[in-house]
C-alpha cells in the first residue's frame, strides 16, 4: 500500500475509475447479447428495436474511451449485417 497521502488519493480514484469502466463494459457486453439473442429468436422487428438501444450504449462506451471507436463500429456493423440477413 502507498505511504505518500498523494499516492492513496490515487489510488483510491485508480479503483473508483476501474470498478466505474467494469459497468460499462459490461453494460456494453449485454447489450450486444442482447441482440444477438433476439436474432437466434427470428424476429427482426425485435432485433431492430433492440438494436437500436444497443447502439446507443455502444457509442456513449466509445465517447468515454472505454473501447476504442473502430471496435464500437465494427461492432455496430456486424450486428446490423446479421439483422440485414435475416430477411
């Protein structure tokens, strides 16, 4: 454990901030599931209207720097090309 008064603030703010980006992530990583849940499930309009909240996490995650903004894409992209072949 740091013994300098500085290096426990930071400390302290080093933990606040990784347990804040966990959420996120794993915010972010649900949302994707459950997309792809709802197009195992077949229905398109569902999977639309999930996808949609989805892509919304998946930009604020980007914004925030938690992923990098290529990776929100490819992944916005992928899901919206299953979504686009389920007709």
């Amino acid at each position: 454990m740091a013994n300098i008064a500085s290096a426990r603030k930071r400390a302290r703010q080093s933990e606040k901030r990784r347990q804040h980006n966990a959420s996120l992530r794993s915010e972010l990583r649900s949302a994707v599931k459950n997309v792809k849940k709802a197009i195992e499930a077949g229905d398109k309009n569902a999977a639309n209207g999930v996808f949609q909240g989805a892509a919304s996490v998946i930009d604020s995650v980007a914004d925030k720097y938690i992923i990098h903004k290529n990776k929100a894409a490819r992944h916005k992209s992928r899901l919206a090309a299953a979504i686009k072949a389920m007709a």
